[in-house]
C-alpha cells in the first residue's frame, strides 16, 4: 500500500512540475518571429496574427533615407510584377481572405514593428505577407494591392509569390505572399 501512495503522489508532483508554460511575445512561433500581436478578422473563423522583431536599437533593420525611410525615387516600383515561385504555396481560398481583411480595414495601422501579417484560418494554415524593410507610418491598405497583384498570378500549388522594391506605403521593400511569414522560396 506505501508502494501505490507514494507512485500517486510523484505522479501527481510530476504531472503539477511539467504544466506548459503560457507563451509571451518573446516565444519563437514555427514561422520563425516572435508573436507581437493577435487580432480578429472582419470574416468570422479567421484571426490575423502579426509576427516581428522584438525593437531593440542592436538589431533593428531600418529603411535608408531621410528620416529613416527609402525614398520611391530609388529604384522603387509601384507597378513591380510579381516572381512566382512553387515553393510554400497558402491555399488560395485563405489568402483570398487576407486581402479582403486588408480591404476591408483600409485605415488600421500597423506600425514598423511587425514585419509580417499571417492570417490563421484553422486547418487551412496560414497566409502570410511579409516584408524586408522596417517601414513607419503603414496601414493594412498599404499592402492590399500589391498583396492581390501576387494573389491574381502567383497560384500555382497555392499562392507563393514575391515582389522586389514595390512601393509600400511611405517606403519600399520587397513583399512577399505565401503560407510562411519569413522569405517566399
């Protein structure tokens, strides 16, 4: 009887010692950033995560230019066709879904922070825009249109695409579409 009781109460030290820790925004998420923030999608089911570096002044990329962005007027395109690629396609219906939310909320902000947009869409995955470039002052309608250019060519084994020196918002970067936040091959 000592035997059993003393099986129970290690099982149960042990089943109380190896709890999951909650997760904070420092967590690496598998897309590989950190989780900044989480907001819900104007289409019910779907829930937009944003994804970036944590600020800090070591290892903060930012644009070049006056007052911290590039200037379109350097090899910044605002009719860049995108590169398809197979690779990492996102199911077509979820990106579909990411460019209406992106519509849909024209005037949300989005801050230089987050260098990704991922919307979650349960067992569908993800799909994600990211760009390589800190930009200040963006909104989601920033990203919409490039974000349809890539989503109208780029559908081959679902929707993976990029597009280099595109303008976005008050700077440039490339943008990237596919079902990971980080890189696009």
């Amino acid at each position: 009887m000592h035997y059993k009781s003393s099986i129970l109460f290690l099982g149960s030290f042990l089943s109380e010692s190896l709890m999951a820790a909650p997760l904070n925004s420092t967590d690496m998420h598998p897309l590989g950033r950190p989780e900044l923030y989480r907001e819900n999608s104007t289409h019910a089911g779907y829930e937009l995560i944003f994804y970036g570096a944590i600020p800090d002044e070591n290892t903060r990329r930012q644009a070049q230019g006056p007052g911290g962005l590039q200037p379109r007027s350097t090899g910044c395109y605002s009719t860049a066709d995108p590169i398809c690629d197979s690779g990492n396609g996102a199911t077509n219906d979820l990106c579909q879904q990411l460019v209406l939310d992106l519509y849909d909320n024209p005037n949300v902000e989005v801050g230089k922070s987050p260098r990704q947009m991922c919307l979650s869409g349960g067992t569908d995955g993800y799909c994600c825009i990211s760009w390589g470039t800190e930009i200040d002052g963006l909104f989601k309608y920033d990203f919409a249109d490039n974000s349809e250019k890539i989503l109208g060519k780029c559908t081959t084994n679902g929707v993976s695409g990029r597009m280099e020196n595109v303008a976005i918002g008050p700077g440039c970067s490339a943008l990237c579409m596919s079902k990971r936040g980080t890189h696009c091959k």
